[in-house]
C-alpha cells in the first residue's frame, strides 16, 4: 500500500514555503456539515495539497480553510475523501496524516451518521465513544514510516477521553443536548439492510456510516488525539420505515448546523483544548 511519505513531507515544507502557521487544531467536516466557523484567512482546494486526482461527493465541499479561533490556528477541512469513490486508505487519511505532520495537537472528526440505537432521532448530535471498523480496509497495510508510529498501535481510547469530557462540559453549558455511542464504519456506498443494522445493534453500535474509521487509526497511529461527533441525520434502515435518501442526510445536516457551530466553536476555543493546556486530571 502506498503510504505517500515523500509527498507528505513536500506538502509540510511547501506549506511553510506558504508562510502559513502550523495549525494547533485540526476540523473535518462530515456530510452537508460545512459550518461557518468565520472568514479564513488563507483557503485553498483540497486538490491542490492531494498527490492525486480528486472528485467530490454531492454535499461534501473539498477545500482546506485555515482560521484563528480564540487564538489558536485551526485546519478546517471541508470534505473528506471515501473508500467508496475508489480511494485506497492511503488516499483516504492523507489529509488526517498531513495534519498530524504539521504537528496539529488535536484533530475534531465530525460525520453525517444512521441512528442504529432506536433512542437516536434525525437532528441529535451524538459524542463517540468507540468505533467499530467493518470496512475490511485499515490505513496501516503495509510498512509505514517506522517513526510515524508502533508497528501495532494500541486503540484502547481511539477517542480521547479528556476531549469527550470537555466535550460534554461544552454541551452542557451551551445547554446542547449530546447523545453517545459506538460508531460503526461500513465501507458503503449502499446504506445498511435492515439485517444488518439488527447485527450492528447486537455488536454495541449506536451509529452508523461510512467514513471516520480510517481517518482515526490513521491520527492515533501518529498519536494525535480525536474527538468525534455525529450528526444522526435519519434512523437506520429497519428503525423507522421511510426510505433512506443522501437527500435526507444533506437536510439533517443543514437543518442542525446553527447547533453543531455553537458547540464546535466552544469546543474549538476552550482553554484546555489542547495537551498543553489541560490540567491534571
């Protein structure tokens, strides 16, 4: 598998040849999720950081924005990129890992998800705790860089545990209900039988999708601390009875976004974001 070590390290220097600062804080951006954070001051196609061709999906921009937010500096990726569309995991987590090479110190997942737990209704934000990697793919195929990481990395806490809970804090004071649960990652791009999201209920999952996993292994692999939120943009097949649409998914997705901002904003400003700033526990 190709790994694209070389190229990474190219976009790192052509990033400083840019003048641009090192991100402190890394945002993705999920299905119909593009939030306005403010206005970038650099912004720049995906395409043009990526050593290989690229296409959208509809609903996902793909663009990298660059903020200040509460002092810090945050890499906004709008879009990701699917193993659905063809991409080999190396490709997938590209953008994950030239986020961990600039030295970012957090990386803030957000997706577009089916509500597996009947308790998840369309438009609830919902804080992952673990997730389930069933797209039969991993992005550490092969021989990584052996100073990106352990051959075996343990993934014991895949979503940090102080992010949850500062998470949560910032749910909470904004007065934002946050719901919880495993995320389960299918390769798509069909969505799940109803079989299949009984089988999903049975192995713990509370969501479903098809992207995030990946990208996970990919940060904690480099050691990069991730926090992940869904939107649960429809019940998963066999919960409610209504057909699943990527139409729906985009409408849950706009429809939450004045939510999902306010919380990301708090997230993103809050002064024990970062390592460095945390106290003890």
């Amino acid at each position: 598998m190709e790994h694209y070590a070389v190229e990474l390290d190219l976009e790192v220097a052509r990033w400083d040849a840019r003048g641009w600062p090192r991100p402190d804080v890394a945002l993705v951006a999920g299905s119909g999720l593009g939030v306005e954070l403010g206005s970038p001051f650099a912004s720049r196609p995906l395409g043009d950081f990526l050593p290989f061709p690229v296409h959208a999906v509809s609903g996902h921009a793909l663009a990298i924005d660059l903020f200040t937010l509460g002092g810090r500096t945050v890499l906004y990726f709008r879009g990701r990129l699917h193993a659905y569309q063809g991409y080999e995991p190396g490709q997938v987590v590209f953008p994950v890992r030239l986020a961990a090479r600039l030295g970012t110190g957090a990386l803030v997942l957000t997706n577009a998800a089916g509500g597996v737990d009947p308790a998840l209704a369309a438009g609830d934000l919902a804080l992952i705790t673990d997730q389930l990697n069933l797209t039969g793919r991993t992005p550490l195929w092969g021989e990584p860089p052996a100073e990106w990481g352990p051959r075996f990395p343990d993934l014991a806490n895949a979503f940090d545990p102080r992010l949850r809970r500062l998470a949560r804090r910032e749910a909470e004071k904004l007065g934002i209900p946050l719901a919880e649960g495993v995320y389960a990652g299918l390769p798509g791009p069909a969505y799940e039988t109803p079989a299949e999201v009984r089988m999903l209920r049975t192995l713990g999952a509370g969501l479903v999708g098809m992207s995030t996993v990946l990208e996970v292994i990919a940060a904690r692999h480099l050691g990069l601390a991730c926090l992940g939120i869904s939107l649960v943009s429809n019940p998963a097949a066999g919960v409610a009875e209504s057909p699943l649409r990527h139409e729906d998914v985009l409408a849950a997705g706009q429809a939450a976004t004045g939510r999902l901002r306010r919380l990301l904003d708090a997230i993103l400003t809050a002064p024990d974001l970062l390592p460095e700033a945390a106290p003890n526990p």
